[in-house]
C-alpha cells in the first residue's frame, strides 16, 4: 500500500520531520513498497529515539523498549497502556519532531495492522532484530561511558540496526517486484546487508565524536589498545580538541573509512542492478551522500570527532538534479559515486 495512501496527513509530516532524505527516498520508492518500509521507518525511529533519552534512566529506557517490543511483534498490539510513559519520554526530547513522534506514536502502530500480511511479518522481523541492537546499546552505555569491547561487537552490532534492514528491503522487493534485479535474490540480500552496515558505520564514523561526548564509543576498546588509545583517552581528546591524541587515531580511521567505503560500494553495485528506475535512485541516493560524506571524513581526518561532516543540503539537491537528468542509468550512478568519492 503506497506510503500516501496508508499514512494519514498527520503521520506524513511525521515521516518527513524525523528524516527529510529517508522521507526523500520512501517517496521515490514504487508504491507497493512505499507502506511497508514507512511503517517499519517510523517505529524503527521512535525505538530509537526511546534507547537515545539519556534523560531517562537506564532501567526506564529498557522497560518502554520492552513493551513496545512486545507490542509490535503482537497481531492485536496497541500502544494505547503506553501513552502515558510515552508522553514522559516526549518531554524529555529537544528535537519537536521526535517529540511529536512519541506522542503520536499510538496512532501509528494500527498502520502496521493494515499492512498485507506478509508485510506485517517481514516489518516485525527486521524491527525484532533492531529493538535487539537498541536493548544492547542501553545495557551496554546505560550505566555511564562505556565502548565495544572487539571488532565482533561492532559488526554484530550494525547487522542488528541496519545490515538486517538491506535484508528486509530486498525481501519486499523479491514479493512485490518480481524480477526487480539482475542478479538473484541471494546475491542481491548479500549485497543489501553489506550496504546496510556500512551506512551504520558510516553514522558511527560521523558522530563518533557526540557519541564520545555521550559516553559511547562505538570504537571497539580491542582496536585502540595497540594504538596507545582508551576509550576515556579518546573522550578526553575530543572534548579538549587535543589534535596530538586525535592523530594516534589516524591508522584506524583511515581503515574504517576504507571498510565503510567497500561496504558502501556493494550498496551501489546492489543499485546498479535494479531494473525499476525508480527503486535504482531511491536505492543509490544513501550511498551517493555516504561516498561524499566519506571523503569529507577523509580530508577532515580524527580531527572529525571535534566537528560536524555532513554534504551540504545544495550539493544533494544538485546530485538529484543530475541523477534525474541522466534517469539513474547504471553508468550515471556509477560516474557519481566515483566523483563523489574523491
């Protein structure tokens, strides 16, 4: 069911506060695709935003998780026992948009019920997988700073809020667009699962340094050992701009930024091979703004922690504006996100 037709005028508005370029790429999307991946977006962003209140305590963020966990995975669920937790949750949030979210959040699960049945089942399972990842990050940074402690962490870790996402949309492809790819569905679902967690750490990468500054360090503890680096270390570098410090980090960020990139690849190449022009461009968009948003981060160097990187808002309407021109052939696509990776 089309995104336009499921979500009311009061929830459309909420899809585009929360995030005006996943709101972009929803719209591009076919319109048998549309419902599904609004829905499982706009309960995806509130759990979200509940595991991030760090206004709230540890063991309150765990219980509401719980609950709504519980009630979206159910056939009859409803939010409505929860209205009152969730309006405590509202207040606590600086963002209006998201506090909007919390307080219509009630409203929106029904739109999950109204999905085709199959849908319903494909948006529990990938929104049981990342309510796993948001129960995990509150355990582990609930009690005050903390990091992952290896490199298995981190990548179980992106898998479970994203990497299952590339997963999920390539399910909904596979049931609504029948022969929607070149390659086979297996080919595709790996490809899409790479692509999802290399956008995670591409988020990681960016706000590594707010993350820091959070008491999070998504960095694994095992990683910046040899490098002379703690997690406190690191913290302490950001928030005094210490650039001596900053640039032990250099080694890993740079092999981050090379695996994010890989990673980010394989999600071009998983655009590339889409037959809807449609779903190609709104598939690509992510890993277009990721490959630039990688250089950015390349050139700005650990000195990143200390700032804010993202593309300039002109040079994606740019980008639109040339994708569309060229209707997103495989070869355009391809031209772009090598130029934006340099």
């Amino acid at each position: 069911m089309p995104a336009s037709t499921l979500l009311t005028r009061k929830q459309l508005p909420l899809l585009r506060g929360v995030s005006r370029s996943f709101y972009l790429t929803i719209r591009l999307l076919p319109p048998a695709l549309q419902g599904p991946i609004a829905v499982g977006y706009l309960l995806a962003r509130a759990t979200d935003t509940v595991a991030d209140t760090t206004a709230q305590p540890a063991a309150e963020r765990l219980a509401l998780l719980s609950g709504l966990a519980q009630e979206i995975q159910s056939p009859a669920g409803s939010l409505q026992a929860l209205q009152s937790l969730l309006n405590q949750f509202a207040r606590h949030q600086t963002d209006p948009h998201e506090r909007a979210l919390m307080q219509a959040l009630p409203d929106c699960l029904p739109l999950l019920h109204a999905l085709a049945p199959d849908d319903q089942a494909s948006v529990r399972w990938v929104l049981g997988h990342i309510t796993r990842g948001q129960v995990l990050d509150v355990q582990r940074f609930g009690q005050g700073p903390a990091a992952l402690a290896t490199e298995f962490e981190l990548d179980d870790y992106t898998w479970l809020v994203a990497g299952c996402v590339g997963e999920f949309w390539t399910e909904l492809c596979e049931r609504h667009l029948p022969g929607f790819a070149t390659q086979s569905a297996d080919a595709m679902r790996l490809a899409g699962r790479a692509y999802g967690m290399g956008l995670q750490r591409l988020n990681i990468l960016r706000d590594a340094g707010a993350d820091l500054a959070a008491g999070r360090c998504y960095l694994p503890a095992a990683r910046l050992t040899p490098l002379g680096l703690s997690p406190e270390q690191l913290r302490q570098a950001t928030h005094s701009c210490d650039a001596a410090a900053l640039q032990l980090l250099a080694p890993l960020w740079g092999e981050y930024l090379q695996q994010t990139h890989t990673q980010l690849s394989e999600g071009l190449h998983y655009s590339q091979c889409l037959n809807s022009r449609r779903l190609r461009l709104a598939s690509a968009l992510p890993a277009l703004i990721g490959a630039r948003t990688v250089a950015l981060l390349r050139q700005t160097g650990p000195q990143a922690l200390t700032q804010r990187v993202k593309m300039p808002r002109h040079e994606m309407r740019a980008l639109l504006w040339r994708l569309l021109w060229r209707l997103a052939s495989p070869h355009a696509l391809d031209r772009e996100f090598q130029r934006l990776s340099q």
